[in-house]
C-alpha cells in the first residue's frame, strides 16, 4: 500500500488532486476583491501594477505587493496591456518584381 494511503504523519499527498488546505498567510476574497476595485479604478485602469503599487505606497496605503497584483491580475484574465495604445496597422509587405532572371 503506497504511503499516502497509510497515513503517516509528515507523509504529504503530492497527486494533482489531492486536497490540501488553505495556507493561512493566503489573501481573503475580500482583499483580493480590493485590489480588483483599485485596478478597476479609473485613476489606475490604464496602469500596471509597478505604478499602481508605489503610488498606493506614497500615499500610505499596502493592498499586497508588486507580484501578487499581478497574479491576481493573471488569475482573472486580466494581465494583459493595460495602457491606451493605437491599434494595430497591417501594411503589406513592399513587392520587387524581377523583371529578368536572378535579379536582385
């Protein structure tokens, strides 16, 4: 019988569906929640999280940091660029007919 099965102390289940618990340092759904609504906020919709964190640090406020903005952020589907930008111009490409052969 495989170990995992025996339940022997300080044997941990490493299968991709085992259940394990919640890690007590983890953020509550009310947190992450809070730092959706400051990346949502129109003050910081076309920000990354390297600006957003450090504004929110001048003026005295720690959501989470740096990494965990973005994680949230990519759990969500939500990492993606954040700034205003053009859209995307498709050119062709320039065409040089030959007009004899091997020409250059």
């Amino acid at each position: 019988m495989e170990r995992w099965r025996k339940g022997r102390e300080g044997t941990i289940d490493k299968r991709a569906g085992a259940s394990r618990p919640r890690h007590t340092h983890a953020l509550s759904e009310a947190e992450i929640k809070a730092v959706l609504e400051v990346c949502h906020a129109d003050e910081f919709s076309s920000s990354p999280p390297g600006q957003i964190v450090p504004t929110l640090a001048n003026r005295g406020v720690y959501l989470a940091s740096e990494s965990t903005f973005y994680r949230i952020l990519r759990k969500h589907a939500e990492n993606n660029h954040r700034a205003r930008s053009k859209a995307p111009v498709k050119r062709e490409p320039p065409a040089y007919p030959a007009r004899a052969p091997l020409e250059i």
